[in-house]
C-alpha cells in the first residue's frame, strides 16, 4: 500500500520537476550576465526595400521576453492596423491585421519592452526601418519640450506631426508621425515623408496617442512646418489646457451640501436664480466658501426646511481667469446629524508658530468653516516681556472667501520676540461654535538679518511686463509690474528664483495658452542665477545686477 502512496506522489509532482527543468537560468556559479539583447536578424531586413505583406519578425542572440509591447512599441507613420505579437524562443513576430500601406517607410521601435529572460537586460532600444516602396523617406524633425512655466524639461511628452488639411482636431485623432521626449524633454522624429505638418504635442497619459484627457499639458508650433529640409531646433513649450469644471458628487447633510469638482478653481460667485413670487430666502443669505479647490462648501439658510430648493447660477474662475457658468438646484439631508458628527471650529496660522517674521507682519489665519463674528479685544499682539498688547489702531483685519480666511496686517516697533494670542471664543462660527485659546511665538528679525535682490528691466519701450520673486519650488513671494529698476527689500535669507513675464496684453497677469483659439502662453524669462537659475540670498546681502 505503501508502494502505491510513493508511486502516485511521484506522479504528482513530475510537472513541477519537468517546469523546472524547461527554464532557463544562469548556470550556478559564474559572471553576472550584464550584456543586452542584442538584434542579430529581422524580417524585413532593416532599411529593406519594396516590402510587401503584413509581418515582422526580429531575432536576438539570447532567450527574450517582450514587456507590455503593446503600449510600448513606436511604429510611425501612425495607422488604424492593429496587430498580434507572437512570442518566439529568441524573438518574437508581429502579425497586422491588413498589409502594409504602399509606398511607406516604416519606422518601428520598442522603448524598453525588450529584455533577457535571465537578468532583466533591456536591449538597446532596437530600431527597424523599412519601406513599402522604392525608397526611404530621410527626413527629420527634433527639438525641445519645455514647461511654459518653470521652464524644465519634460520627459515622455509626444511630440505628433499632424496633416494641414485634417478635419477632426487634434485632440480627437492620433498623429501621423510622432516621438516621445526623454528626460531632457528632447524629441527626434525620423524617416519622414516631404509634406506640410502642424507640430503638436501633449502629455499622453493613457498611452492611446490621443490627447483626450483634461488638463494634460499641450504645445503647438503657430505656423506650419513646410518639411522638405530637416528641422533640429522646432522647439515648443507646453502648458496646461483649460478644462471646464463641471460638478462631480454632490454630499449632504441636515446643515451643509458641498459640491465636487472635476478640476480646481481659484474663486467662485454664487448667484440668485430664484423667481420674484418665491418665499425662499435670497440666495445671498446662502453662505458658502471654498474648502478645497475642488470643492465648495455651502450651508442652508436658518429657518428653511432641508426639502427647500434653491436654484443658483455658480460661475468658477480658475487661476488664470477663465470663467464657466454652473446651474444647481440646491437642497439639503432630511435626516438630522447628530452634534458630535460636527465638525468642530478649527484654525491654521501662517507663519507657523516658532518661524522668523518680520515685525511689519501680515498673517493669515484659515479657518474649517466660515466665521460669523470676530471680537478683536479678545485678539493680542505683545512683546514676551511685556503685557501690553498692541493697539487695536496699528492691527488691522479683512475677511475672504466666505469669512474663512482672515488677514491680520500688524505694524510694530517690537523686536526680538512677538506674542499672537488669541483668547478663547476670539472667533465664534456659522454654527455658533467659539474656537479655543491659541497662543503662537515668533522671532522678529532685525534689519541687518535680511537680504535684498534687485535689477534693471531693459525692454522696448511700451511693452508691459512683470517681475516675479519666488521660492526655489516656483511658489511667488513677491511682484511688481512695469518697473525697470525694481527692487525687493527685507527677504529673508534663502533661495529664490527672478522671473520676467512679458505681459502682452497688458493685465497684469501671466495668462496661460489656449489651445482651442491657438493662442500661446505668455512668456516667462528666468533669470538664471548663480545655482541652475537658483539665486542664494544671505542675510545682511544685497545682490544687484539682477537684470534682464
């Protein structure tokens, strides 16, 4: 019996044996394989002339497997001619659908979808070229792609070269020609037919070759390229397309509502849409504010039943001043929430306590939920070794976005150490909930402890133009318009970046681009610093000659 048992366990286990005898692995002991695949032959042979049919094949000196090739495979010109990939021991062939098109020359590459089945060595990015016809299209396309804004490289943008005469625009189809840019945002564009192209390029997140996703970064070139030559310096800057936000969820309570956004906005107006012969409140009771960028909070008008329905028109406004009208009818939860479910009143303050300030400081307190008064006894701004508060005449306070973020501007002569006290019950909310006792602690910079950066503007006469400081991470600081000799006091020590806006329409903003009426952002000169467009700044420095 027992014979039987051993008999029928080696059965078993023969498949996992034979499994393991069929892979392939280094031999025990020995060098690192660290040699990439490399291509030894191909079907149709590289650069091959009047080639017919619908299959490629491409053989490697070693065992290969190929990684999402799908997705990662480069075939141009672009075409609706999908195709199967058939894994060979040392290769693998490509089967299309329909023929090759006649009289094409076809550039097909792989990225890193090609690698050894023993250490993962990535072969170095095979490259098959081929013609339908009796000769190879030679020329080329290439440049840069930059961000509009930081002006950085961007890496794995496509760059498409697009027929004039297209009907459908360009975010709806794929391109003819296309490349991808590495990580110095570089792109090459190779073995191209003599034509007129439109250059357009986008961030191509999903992978499908169409710029069909909202808020994907674009670039455009103003005018064609008339492709009888070749082109190394067809560089584009790319920016981020606007998209119109629209409400995604909506969530509700016996007390607020707040609705979602597909994409952010800066600010927002909330208007009455409400019939003369109605008894709801006016909308301009209905209080609300902005809680996130993609999200407005909104609270129901004492006296009204949850069931009461408001109509209102929402125009958003995003950063650059694009606007976009929303209807919604608003209402709230028939069921009651319970009073521990509330969101208790809470604040933030910038600067955070223990930072250095200065003793002209402006201070920003945000809040959870939109403040119905303010008690500015219960406010003090002292000395640490003194108990005398500022007076309230050298304070003063302004309210935004729905009464949830308060500026206190506070000028004073106190050095060393300041004090912000808030006393409980300072604030009370919508919801008749005070906050709680605060106190924050600051030192106060002395003059010899700040920096300064300035600079001369030198550009034709008329043109309008900004000068931005900001952080080394792009953040503003600070700016003045159409000022030639500017200056920037009282920074504090750090790394900043100076930036020149060419303000073409003369607002007093950097406006972005705008794909659909092919509008281009306006531009931004960096000044380029002492440190890769980083400029140190010391305390007790001043840095002129920062010029443009």
């Amino acid at each position: 019996m027992s014979l039987r048992i051993s008999f029928f366990l080696v059965l078993l286990s023969l498949p996992f044996l034979l499994q393991n005898c069929a892979q392939v692995a280094n031999p025990p002991g020995g060098k690192k394989d660290t040699l990439a695949p490399k291509l030894v032959s191909s079907i149709p042979k590289n650069r091959q002339l009047n080639v017919q049919g619908k299959t490629i094949e491409l053989l490697f000196d070693e065992y290969v497997s190929a990684e999402n090739l799908q997705q990662k495979i480069l075939i141009t010109p672009q075409d609706t001619n999908p195709f199967v990939v058939r894994q060979l021991p040392q290769g693998f062939r490509l089967v299309f659908n329909q023929n090759f098109k006649p009289n094409t020359t076809y550039t097909i590459s792989f990225a890193d979808a090609i690698r050894d089945v023993t250490e993962r060595n990535v072969a170095e990015n095979p490259k098959l070229v081929f013609s339908t016809g009796p000769a190879i299209d030679s020329l080329r396309l290439g440049g840069t792609i930059l961000d509009a804004d930081t002006k950085q490289p961007i890496l794995g943008m496509v760059v498409g070269l697009f027929a004039p005469d297209d009907t459908l625009p360009v975010q709806r189809k794929r391109p003819q020609y296309f490349a991808r840019t590495d990580s110095n945002g570089v792109y090459l564009i190779e073995n191209i037919k003599t034509a007129a192209y439109k250059p357009f390029a986008f961030e191509d997140k999903d992978l499908n070759l169409v710029n069909n996703q909202p808020g994907e970064r674009v670039a455009f070139r103003d005018s064609l390229v008339n492709l009888n030559r070749n082109y190394d310096d067809v560089n584009l800057v790319a920016f981020r397309g606007y998209v119109k936000p629209r409400i995604t969820r909506r969530e509700r309570t016996d007390e607020t509502m707040g609705l979602e956004l597909s994409s952010g906005i800066a600010s927002y107006r909330l208007q009455p849409q409400i019939p003369s012969s109605s008894t709801l409140t006016p909308v301009d009771s209905v209080i609300s504010f902005l809680e996130r960028p993609t999200l407005i909070r909104i609270y129901k008008p004492e006296g009204r039943a949850a069931g009461d329905t408001i109509p209102v028109l929402i125009t958003t406004i995003d950063s650059v001043g694009n606007a976009n009208e929303l209807r919604e009818r608003l209402y709230f939860s028939p069921l009651k929430s319970r009073a521990r479910d509330r969101v208790v009143l809470g604040q933030d303050v910038d600067p955070k306590s223990g930072e250095a300030i200065d003793n002209n400081q402006v201070f920003t307190v945000t809040f959870n939920k939109p403040i119905k008064t303010l008690t500015p006894d219960l406010i003090r701004i002292y000395r640490s070794d003194s108990t005398k508060a500022l007076p309230a005449s050298a304070t003063s306070f302004s309210f935004s976005n729905g009464n949830t973020r308060l500026t206190i501007t506070a000028r004073t002569n106190i050095a060393d150490t300041l004090n912000l006290l808030f006393r409980r019950g300072a604030f009370m909310s919508i919801q008749n909930d005070t906050s709680a006792r605060a106190r924050l602690q600051y030192r106060v910079l002395n003059t010899e402890d700040f920096g300064l950066i300035s600079g001369q503007v030198n550009r034709p006469t008329g043109e309008k133009f900004i000068v931005e400081l900001t952080d080394e991470n792009y953040k503003v600081i600070r700016s003045v318009a159409n000022t030639p000799n500017y200056v920037f006091a009282r920074l504090k020590p750090g790394r900043y970046r100076v930036r020149l806006i060419l303000d073409r329409n003369g607002n007093g903003r950097r406006d972005t681009g705008n794909i659909q009426k092919l509008i281009q952002p306006e531009e931004i000169i960096y000044h380029p610093g002492f440190q890769k467009g980083i400029i140190p700044l010391k305390a007790d420095f001043e840095l002129g000659d920062i010029n443009f």
